[in-house]
C-alpha cells in the first residue's frame, strides 16, 4: 500500500527541516522539494497535501521565490505559513503589504471555530508572530479566519479550494495549540489518517532490501555512530549473514568504544564483524602533521585505504551500505542550487572497490526516526543517544602533533568528563561534552614538588543541530569535581580550564 505522503515547498530559510519533522511527528510522512519544483514532479508523489514554508525576509524583494501556480489547480490542500501565506495572497489576487501587522512575538489571537483548521480549539489561542510584511486584503472569496487586536488578518482560508494561510509557525515546539493546528491540516483538512510508523518502515524496508539484495553480498562501513550502526542492524535483520560490517580501529577512538562495538555487534546480533586494528597506521601517518585540515584529510584517506584493502579481501560484493539520513540529503541541496555544505556521506566513497549499487536504507529518516528504529531494533540506549563524534577522532582534539600518550591522556581525561557529567545528571540536558588536550603546558605543584604538565580543556555545548551553540552552564560544584577528578588521576595533567565561547565566534570542535 502507498504510503500517504505531504510535499513541503522549501522557499528558504533555515528551518525547513524543523517543519518538516514536526510533520513527521504527528504520523504523517513528507517530502522537502524546492520551492521551484515542476508540477510534474509535485503530481509523481500523488501529495494528500502540500505546505509552503520558509522564505526570505521580503515578499517583494528582487527574485523573491515564487512556486508554479499550477499547484492551485490540483484540488490538493495547501498551507501557506508566513512567507507562504502571502504567496498564496498574492498569488489568487489579494494585496500583501511591505508593512509589519504590528503584532511580534507570543500574542493572544481570536479565531474562527468554523475553520477546520482551528477545529476543536479555544476562541482565544496563543501563537508566535514573527513573519514580516502583512495581509492587506485577502483574495475575493477567502475569509478571514483568525484576527488579533493589532492584526487584522492572522489567518485565512478558502475551505472549497482547499486553501489555507496563516501569519504564524504552526509547528512551534514551545506552544502547544501551535502543533494542534498543524494536526488540523493533516488530518481534518488533508485527511491523512497517519500511516507514518517506525514499526511499518522497518516491516518495509526489511522486506524492500530483501527483495533487492537477493542472495547478494553486502557491505558495510560501521563508525559506531547512531547512522552506520542502526543502517548495519537493519541491514542485517534483512539479509543475515550475507552482511558484513567492517569496523576500522583507528586508534582515535575514546575510551572502550572499539570493544563496546565489537561486543554489541558480533556478540548481542551476530553479525559478521571484521575489527581492523590500524591505530598504527594512522599515528605513522599522522606524525608530526599540526594543521587540523591536514589531519582531517590524512585520516579521511588511511581511513578509505585500510577500509577498501580490508574489503578487497573478501572479493566481489555487490552492495555497499552507507548511513546517509534525510538532513545530509537536505543539506546537500534539493536539485535547485541551494546547496548549504556537501555532507561527508555524500561522495568520499572508496573507489576500488568493485560494488553494483549502493543502498542508503535510512536516506528518508530524519535523526529522530533513525534513534527510533535503532531502538525498535534492540540497539542499546547509549548506541542510540550517542552524541556526535568527528570522522577524524580525537586527533582534532589533541591540538598540534598526535601521539599516542597524548591520546591516551586524552582518552582518560575524556572518559573522566563523561562520566562525571552522567552522575551529575546532565547527560541528556547537554547536546556534546568531551575533553581536549591543549597543546599548552605549565607549572604547577604536586605534593610539594614543580611539575610542568598539560592542560586539559572541557568543552560542553547545548545546540540543536550543531550549527549555532552555546556553553552549558554546569553547575561550579559539578566542575569543581571533575577537574579534582582529572588531575588526581591522569598523570601529566596539573591543570583544567572550562570552554566559556559560543559558536559562533567559536566553533565546538578546536580544531
Ligand atoms: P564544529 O566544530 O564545526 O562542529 O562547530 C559541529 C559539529 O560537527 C562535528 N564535527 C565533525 N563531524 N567530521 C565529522 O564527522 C568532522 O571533521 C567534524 N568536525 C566537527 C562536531 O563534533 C560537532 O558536533
């Protein structure tokens, strides 16, 4: 059975993705396309509904972006949100205007309970406002539906053409009514009746790769990451044996996590795991190299070579796994030039390995829907909620040359910090905390005697998806434990400074 699907026209902007999981969240799969996207290609996803979000600061800006107005003639509901909202004014021949509605922020908001999209709801809801520019006069036939004190128009609709526009986000994570609107459209408006499950996409995806795969041989690069690990367990629940992960050791791992891999892996699913221990090769390579993109571009090679000799071992395989979600696909680009970065999963793959295809199983999850599927699939907690950790390891945390007692005094420092933060409680209310070993030394005092040792830095940072970040505010006593901690029990350090930049000027990472 096809699944329901709601086309979001992406118009720019940066929170496209947000809207799109909240979509995801009430049940109902969606699609991000450019806002330029053909009707061709709009009508071969059979939508149930389409939103239009995002959008520059100006409606009337030059090259301001404007979707094909075919789309109005599809007899499919469409929502437009702020920018959106005023396409669609415009665009059936109301009069949107250059000048704020006066209304920012949380407002109190008066609306309409014949509209189906407010069904069910208080007369007074309270939204956020923050789009610019403001209906002047909504199209002939439409009728307002939502109003405030300084707003004439906050929302409105023509329910036969199936068209709605609202001035406000109605995927808002912080009010509650917001999220209820958007349940409105989807399941009175659009009536999707919710079909988006992680227990149905496994039960799919198992039986789609299976059908694919056939007797064939698959392989798989696993980082011990959320993405490879959860594509790795799914991969194998569909073709069993015929998978095999490779896991590289590259030495630049933190504390356990080599062995953590392996045992969750080989001896929870059974799953042919093959261990290359390279951490050698990599310190070889890596020595006396200080430049941070050097290093980053040394591992990501060694890492290529070791992984395609390993796999050139076991001879011909016909499909390579890669854990690419639905963000690398977003951020990528869409097909419209509105590139944001190329993403590591896309491209840098090896290239003398003789393989048919590649399967991408989680390409359509957003990171939530893959933790979920993880733990659908008996992936333990910490495998699941695993912060992020860079391709390249603690070699971009040790600063300037990687040795390996550098590392190992990293590693112990690091191991320290985490566990510290665990028993303080703080795990899950900070997005990344790790360690790093500055390359700075100084002087300090133990047991009466000078010592001239390292400095260890704690970096932790609350974020949402990495891009902008502040520093956690951890309690002093919890700080004051951990620094105690580490220079009571790793050797070679006598001194521990906290990260107080956010991102930007700083990035998280140091290097
Ligand atoms: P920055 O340091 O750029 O980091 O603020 C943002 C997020 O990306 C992670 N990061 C990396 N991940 N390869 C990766 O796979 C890398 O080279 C890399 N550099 C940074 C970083 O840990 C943070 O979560």
């Amino acid at each position: 059975m096809e699944i329901e699907k709601i086309v979001v026209l992406d118009f720019g902007g940066g929170y496209i993705q947000q809207m799109a999981r909240r979509v995801r969240q009430a049940n109902v799969y969606c699609e991000v396309l450019p806002y330029n996207a053909s009707i061709e290609r709009i009508k071969s996803i059979n939508p149930k509904g389409i939103i239009l979000a995002g959008g520059p600061g100006s409606f009337y800006a030059d090259n301001a972006p404007r979707c094909s107005e075919d789309i109005y003639s599809l007899n499919i509901p469409i929502l437009g949100i702020c920018y959106g909202a005023q396409l669609i004014c415009h665009q059936m021949g109301g009069k949107v205007s250059m000048e704020d509605c006066g209304e920012q922020g949380e407002v109190d908001v008066n609306i309409s309970n014949q509209s189906l999209l407010f069904k069910d709801m208080d007369d007074i809801i309270r939204c956020r406002i923050n789009c610019k520019g403001s209906i002047q006069k909504v199209p002939q036939g439409f009728r307002v539906t939502a109003w405030s004190d300084d707003c004439p128009v906050v929302a409105f609709e023509h329910p036969e053409r199936k068209l709605y526009g609202v001035w406000f986000y109605p995927e808002d994570v912080h009010i509650v009514e917001d999220r209820e609107i958007l349940k409105n459209f989807l399941y009175n408006i659009c009536e999707c009746s919710g079909d988006w499950k992680m227990s149905s996409f496994i039960r799919q995806t198992i039986e789609d790769i299976k059908n694919k795969v056939g007797d064939g041989k698959v392989l798989c690069a696993l980082s011990g990451g959320v993405d490879s690990s959860v594509a790795a367990v799914l991969i194998h629940r569909a073709v069993g044996k015929q998978l095999t992960c490779i896991f590289v050791d590259t030495g630049l791992m933190r504390k356990g996590e080599a062995r953590q891999v392996e045992k969750i892996f080989k001896d929870q699913f059974d799953i042919n795991l093959i261990m290359v221990d390279a951490g050698k090769r990599f310190l070889d390579k890596l020595k006396g190299v200080t430049n941070p993109e050097s290093k980053r571009k040394i591992i990501g090679e060694e890492f290529i070579r070791v992984f395609e000799e390993c796999a050139r071992s076991l001879g011909r395989v016909d499909y390579l796994v890669q854990g690419t979600i639905y963000s690398d696909v977003i951020e990528s680009g869409l097909g419209d030039g509105s590139m944001i970065k190329s993403h590591h999963n896309v491209g840098g793959l090896p290239q003398h390995i003789d393989f048919k295809e590649i399967i991408e199983p989680l390409r359509n999850l957003f990171k939530d829907e893959v933790r979920e599927v993880g733990r659908q699939l008996g992936l333990p907690d910490h495998m699941v909620e695993r912060q992020p950790f860079p391709g390249p390891g603690l070699a971009i945390r040790v600063i300037g040359d990687v040795t390996q007692e550098k590392l190992e005094i990293l590693r112990e420092a690091d191991a320290l910090f985490r566990d510290a933060i665990e028993r303080a409680g703080l795990d899950k209310k900070i997005w990344q905390y790790f360690a790093i070993l500055t390359g700075m030394r100084s002087v300090g005092v133990t047991d009466g005697d000078r010592t001239y040792d390292y400095t260890i830095a704690l970096r932790a940072v609350t974020s949402i998806d990495g891009t902008t970040a502040d520093w956690a505010r951890i309690p002093h006593d919890v700080l004051a434990d951990i620094s105690n901690t580490i220079v009571s029990k790793v050797p070679k350090v006598n001194r521990v400074v906290y990260d107080i930049t956010s991102k930007p000027p700083s990035t998280i990472e140091w290097e």
